[in-house]
C-alpha cells in the first residue's frame, strides 16, 4: 500500500492555468493537467492508494471558499483527500479559531502553509494564534520547508522550524525532506525532533546517502511518502526510496503506516 501525503490539483476552472503559470515560475514540467482526474490517472498507473491533497491560500480572503470546497470534495471522493487552507493574515477577514474548529469538526486533517507563496517566516510570533488553534483541533500543519524553485525568498529554514517544534502537541510535517535544498541544515537543526515529521515530495535531486542518513537519524516512524505531484511522479519517488535498501519494514512505515497513524485511519 502507498499513501501520498503530499500532491496537488487544482479546480478544473483553474487548472489550465494555474499549471501555466507554476511551470513558468519553477521552470519545470508538470505531469498531467493539474486537476484531481489527472491525479487519479497517474495514482491508478503508479500504484498509489491514497493521496492527500495540500491547496494553499495565496490571499485570505481565499480561505473560507478553499475549506468549503475541500470539504465538499471529501464527501464524495475515496482515493484524493484533501487538507484545508489558512493564510498568515487570516485574522484580518476572519476568526481564526472559529474556521478551524468548524473544519476540525467538518472532517478535515489538516492545513497547508507555504512561508514563500503566503510571505511569513513560521517563528514570526504573529502565527501563535494559527498555531495553538491547531494544536488545541489536533489538526496536523504540512509546510513548505526549505527553498523554492520558484521564489528568491527564503523564509522556512530549517533552523525557523526547530523553534516552531517547541510548541507542545502541535502536529507539524515538514515538506520536502524537511528542507528543500536545505539538507545540511536539516540534519543540523531537525533530525531527532520528536515532534516533527519530514515527506518526501519533490526530494529525486537528493543524493541517496544523505536521504537515507536522515530517513535513520531522524526515525523511519517519523518519514511520510509524499512526491509533490503533479511536479514530481508518484513512482519515481517510490522507485527512489526503495532504492535506498531500507528494508521491507522501513519502507512500510514510510508508505503508508505513518501516515495511516497520524491520520488516525
């Protein structure tokens, strides 16, 4: 079994576009069309069972509509399930407590951040609020960590995170092997966290070594199978990770029991 912790689609009013405008700002080829049938597809091809869809809410005025969509979504689909949405500066339109309880209660696992896409550092203490509210919901917080391809920006260092790991109780995973381009600093700073989990989307460029000196250092209880499609292919990262010669039990852990686990299903 395989769970993907960690994919992207798109509305189908949208995706065209969005997909465009991605793919010229990374500078990097998609696979598929960027809506949730083109990540079926290649889920079916590739052998995934589940993926979890991350959207993030580039204004916050946005995210009050992305929640209600995903929630919709959730109710009829069994193979994509979706995360929520919130936006640093969601204070300003909106009761951060109240939305997350309301998806808390509505079935949602969790929310998606980006310190890039949505301009915070995530140890700025204007994020408490977002973040004690998670904690208190159980809802789990995904990050983009590390660089971006797309963005000469850097606001989520791995050395930001371990600060943001000292709130207790708060679920965090860390995109990206817990720091796009960022390794050193992730072994540095976060491997051997108890409270943080590492995925690892969009990780191929990753010499294998350190991959696998992380994914034993920092815990294989505590390493999500994620491959940030439709930017990186299902297969390739699992073709990657097995490739590593962890062992079939290791493997599994990063597959599909840790996250089965911290999704509680």
């Amino acid at each position: 079994m395989i769970v993907d912790f960690h994919t992207h689609f798109f509305p189908k009013n949208i995706a065209s576009q969005a997909i465009k405008t991605l793919s010229e700002i990374g500078k990097i080829k998609p696979f598929g069309d960027g809506t949730d049938a083109s990540l079926l597809q290649f889920m079916e091809e590739d052998g995934v069972e589940l993926s979890l869809n991350q959207p993030v809410a580039t204004r916050a005025e946005q995210v009050v509509s992305i929640n209600r969509q995903m929630i919709d979504f959730n109710r009829v689909n069994k193979k994509i399930f979706s995360f929520g949405a919130l936006h640093p500066d969601f204070s300003k339109v909106g009761k951060v407590r109240e939305e997350i309880e309301f998806i808390t209660n509505s079935g949602l696992k969790g929310i998606k951040l980006h310190p890039e896409h949505q301009s915070f550092y995530p140890d700025d203490p204007k994020m408490a609020e977002i973040y004690e509210a998670c904690r208190d919901s159980g809802l789990i917080i995904l990050f983009h960590s590390g660089k971006d391809i797309g963005f000469e920006t850097l606001h989520a260092s791995p050395e930001r995170f371990a600060q943001v790991s000292k709130i207790k109780g708060l679920k965090i995973v860390l995109g990206h092997m817990g720091g796009y381009r960022m390794w050193d600093d992730v072994e540095q700073y976060l491997v051997g966290l108890p409270s943080v989990y590492f995925d690892t989307a969009f990780s191929l460029e990753m010499e294998n070594w350190q991959m696998k000196e992380i994914i034993l250092g920092h815990g294989p209880n505590q390493v999500l199978f994620g491959s940030d499609f439709p930017w990186q292919r299902q297969k390739d990262l699992e073709n990657k990770i097995r490739s590593l010669d962890l062992g079939k039990n290791i493997e599994d852990f990063i597959f599909f029991k840790n996250a089965k686990w911290l999704l509680d299903i």
